[in-house]
C-alpha cells in the first residue's frame, strides 16, 4: 500500500538526510521528520498536506537545511508517487521545547497517485 509519508522519507534518504516519521529519542541533529497534517482523497489521488521539519545543532543549520529541502523538491526530482508540489508555507523556525534543538518546517500541498 502506497503512503505518500514514507515516500518523503525514502526520498530525504536518498537524498542524504537521517530522516523519518517522528525523531528518535536518541536521535543527535542533524535529521529531518516527516508528517501529514492534512488533506483527502478523490478518485485515487490522495491530496496531502506535508510538514517537513529540520533538526539541526543551530538554528542557521536548521534553516539552511530546509532551503536545500524545498529548492530540491521544486527543482529536482519528486517522493515516489508524487505528481504535484507546493510550498503552503514556510520554511519557518519551529521550536521544540521538549528538545530544545533548533528546527524549521516547510509545509507543503501534495498530489499523489495511489499505487500500490
């Protein structure tokens, strides 16, 4: 079964980025996670709505790593399964208070066919 999710997390992956659904309770930054915050289904095309956040040891780091994110994403190659991109908003600081670490997020609107 497709999940547009894990088709972000594969593609951070091969993109050179530690990345995955929710940080690890050990994870040291820099490291990127991936969730659905919204979005719905019509016709097997599933129209989510992605945070992309980025875990880095500065703020700057955080920042910088969620530019590269988002100019690959519109400029380069695509998550498996995805045929249209955009930025909703962002990138933007994001604080984590339980963390403390430095992060940013980039929310994007998705179109992705659903194959299995």
């Amino acid at each position: 079964m497709y999940s547009v999710t894990q088709s972000f997390v594969e593609w951070l992956s091969d993109e050179g980025h530690a990345a995955s659904t929710y940080p690890a309770r050990d994870a040291a930054p820099p490291f990127v996670t991936v969730e659905r915050t919204g979005g719905g289904t019509v016709d097997m095309v599933d129209h989510p709505t992605i945070a992309v956040q980025t875990w880095a040891a500065t703020e700057a780091d955080a920042e910088q790593m969620a530019i590269e994110i988002r100019d690959a994403l519109m400029c380069e190659s695509r998550p498996r399964g995805v045929t249209k991109l955009n930025v909703n908003s962002g990138p933007y600081p994001f604080w984590d208070e339980d963390t403390r670490c430095p992060r940013y997020q980039t929310v994007y609107d998705c179109a992705a066919i659903l194959t299995d």
